[in-house]
C-alpha cells in the first residue's frame, strides 16, 4: 500500500493538486466570486498539502531538517505573496479605469483565453526579467536573497527581495495595465502561479514526465539553484519552459543533480530576514556575473 501511495505521490500530486487548484480558481472566476480572499485561501491550503507531502516523500532528506532559514522564509512568502497581490490589485485596478475606447485586451473573449493571455504576458516578462536579473549587478544583488537558500522546499519559492519581486513582474502587469486587463483575471492567474512555485522549489520526489520539457517544475529547476553559478544560467521559466527553449536558455537537468549542493558560493550570506533586506545595499557579492 505504502508503494502504491508513493507512486501516487510521484506521478499524480502535481497534477491533482496544482490541477485541481487551478480548476477552482477557474471555477471561481467564471462564477464572479470575488479573487479576494478566495484564491489566496484555497493557495494556502494546496501549500500546506505540499508541504505535508515533502515530509513523507522528500526529494532529499537532508532538506527537511532547519537550516536556520524556517522564520525568514516564512516572513518572505508572508510579504512577497501581500506584495503581489497589491500589486496586481493596485495596476489592475487602474487598468480597469482604461476607457474601453482605447483597450487593447479582448475583455469580451471566454474568461480561459483571457487568463492564457495574462499568463502567457506575465510568464514572458518574468523569463526576461529573471534573466537579466542574472546579468545585471544591481538586480542580481536583490535577486542573490532568492538564490541564497542552502536547501529546496515549498517556502522559498516566495524568497524574494519585495522589490525584486515587484520588478520581476512589473513589465508584465503594466503592459496588461495600459491594455486594460480585468484586474480578475490578472489576481486569478497569481493566485495559481503561486502554487506552482511551490511545487517548483518543493523538496518533493515528484515527476512529470516529458512535461518537464514544457512546464518548469522541481525536476528542471533545481539545476537554476546550483551553488556553481555558471551552472545555473538555464530554466530560466517560472511556469512555462517555451522562453528558454526559444532562447536558448533550457536544460534538461532531470536526475542529474546527484549530490551537487544548491545556494550560493558565498558562505557568509546573511539568514536573518532583516539582514536579508539590507544585504544588497551593504554588500558587494562575491558571486561572478557572466
């Protein structure tokens, strides 16, 4: 029984619970109940399944135990998730104040081909801006807090400086903004975005398959976090993998992680939240760019 259950948990908790989820924010869209605080209540409970679900099948062991790093996550994904979600409900706000005269966004298609579209907007401005957070100094002394994490699990997907994560989706919600996107929609799409990133950065043994090719989960993006950083320049995608495949940025890392350690080089990087903050304006990384 055990055995069957592990199966189950391999091959069938990313499309149950990440499906699933999705399908009831859908749902609720479609019904016109409001996104706030429905699809962040139902995110909440579908983080705590996966979390759960680490701790009778972790992808490593190892990274179950505490690295000292349980509060300051905790207080990342608390101030990243209410950043994001004011964010979007702020700007999309604003869109919605756009004159129909002048919007571009198809607010009369189906409500599925509007949320493809915000995914689709959102998914591309984050590959680009993920990458060149990469590439430039000063955005990769805030992006450096995200890749700080000596260990993979379902928090630290969120851990992120609060203005790196308002940067990173920035592009995107004021392209949907001048077009006059359905601020719904747009709260919707974050909400289910949520979710994966956890199964993103989970410590969990799950597969997908082939998918892994197209959707940017734990299997590929594990190799973005390895501690060597001229590694860890691939799966750049938070949810779709089509940007790196198109500009040539993906790699397969599926079973190939082995014992390789993820986090930074730099071995004194602060783990306080409060330090975490300050550190990319007091501190030069030592971290090369490329």
């Amino acid at each position: 029984m055990i055995i069957i259950f592990r199966y189950v948990i391999r091959w069938m908790s990313y499309p149950l619970i990440f499906g699933g989820t999705a399908a009831f924010m859908v749902w609720a869209l479609y019904t016109g109940i409001p996104p706030w605080p429905t699809t962040l209540l139902i995110a909440i409970v579908s983080l705590f399944t996966i979390a759960a679900l680490e701790q009778f099948q972790p992808f490593r062991q190892s990274w179950l135990e505490d690295h000292q790093d349980t509060s300051t996550d905790l207080l990342h994904m608390l101030v990243n998730l209410s950043v994001i979600q004011f964010t979007a409900e702020v700007l999309a706000k604003l869109g919605d104040a756009v004159p129909a005269s002048v919007r571009l966004f198809p607010s009369e298609s189906p409500l599925w081909l509007q949320l493809v579209l915000v995914a689709t907007v959102l998914d591309l401005s984050l590959y680009v801006m993920h990458r060149i957070s990469h590439r430039v100094h000063w955005l990769w002394r805030m992006h450096m807090i995200h890749h700080s994490a000596d260990r993979l699990y379902w928090m630290n997907g969120e851990r992120r400086h609060p203005l790196h994560a308002a940067l990173m989706a920035g592009p995107g919600l004021v392209v949907l903004l001048a077009s006059g996107a359905p601020s719904a929609v747009i709260a919707t799409w974050f909400s289910i975005l949520t979710v994966h990133l956890a199964f993103q950065h989970s410590n969990l043994d799950y597969s997908l398959g082939w998918l892994r090719n197209v959707i940017g989960v734990a299997e590929t993006h594990r190799w973005h976090h390895k501690r060597e950083f001229e590694d860890a320049q691939v799966n750049f995608g938070e949810f779709l993998l089509i940007w790196d495949h198109l500009f040539g940025t993906f790699y397969d890392a599926a079973n190939k992680l082995g014992d390789a350690q993820v986090g930074l080089k730099e071995r004194d990087f602060p783990t306080g939240y409060r330090a975490q903050l300050i550190a990319p304006f007091r501190r030069k990384p030592q971290n090369h760019m490329i």
